[in-house]
C-alpha cells in the first residue's frame, strides 16, 4: 500500500526560490529525512505555475539528501513527482545531477 504527500511551495513564498537555509525548513517542516526510509511514502512536490526558478541551493537544502538517499536520478524521481511549469524543469535536473556529483565527491574523499 502507497501513501502519497503533497509539499506545495506555494506555501512557502515564491515566485523566486533560494536559500540552504530556506530548503532544509521546509525539507524539515515535511519529515523528509523520515519519509526517505519509508519506501511505501511517494511525494509530490507542486511547484506553483508562477514560480521563476529554484535556485540550485534550495533545491539542494529541500531534496539534496533525498536524491542522495535514492542513490540515482531513477529511485528518485520513481519516488519523488513534480508537478511544475516547463521551465522549471532544467533546475530539477540541474539539481539532480549537481546532488549526485556531491554524492560521488563525498564517498570518493573517503
């Protein structure tokens, strides 16, 4: 059985989203760290049609550890939707890519 949550951005300002600090409050705020280790939890993440961007720190603060957690671009967006306008796409996969460059630069210094 699949549960399902809803984080709508739109609750937490816009149209321009930035900031570590401002992505790991909401990150918090929806227990993602506890919904990464429940793979019977999927999230969608709306992203409101009158957003301009979501600038890379942000992104990486709300879902860094999520798509690290995943382990691959695949397990997380299997676990992760978005809903969003077009544009919004190439800072998802911007993103994406830049977590798990983060992810191989972290296990590679050890």
């Amino acid at each position: 059985m699949s549960n399902e949550i809803e984080i709508d951005l739109a609750k937490f300002g816009g149209p321009v989203y930035t900031g570590r600090d401002r992505g790991e409050s909401i990150r918090e705020k929806n227990n993602l760290d506890k919904i990464d280790q429940d793979p019977s939890t999927n999230v969608i993440i709306l992203v409101p049609d009158n957003a301009f961007s979501l600038n890379s720190s942000f992104f990486l603060g709300l879902l860094g550890k999520s798509i690290r957690a995943a382990g691959s671009r695949e397990k997380f967006l299997a676990k992760f939707k978005f809903k969003k306008p077009p544009h919004i796409e190439e800072y998802i996969d911007s993103g994406i890519e830049r977590a798990l460059l983060e992810r191989t630069s972290l296990l590679s210094k050890n």
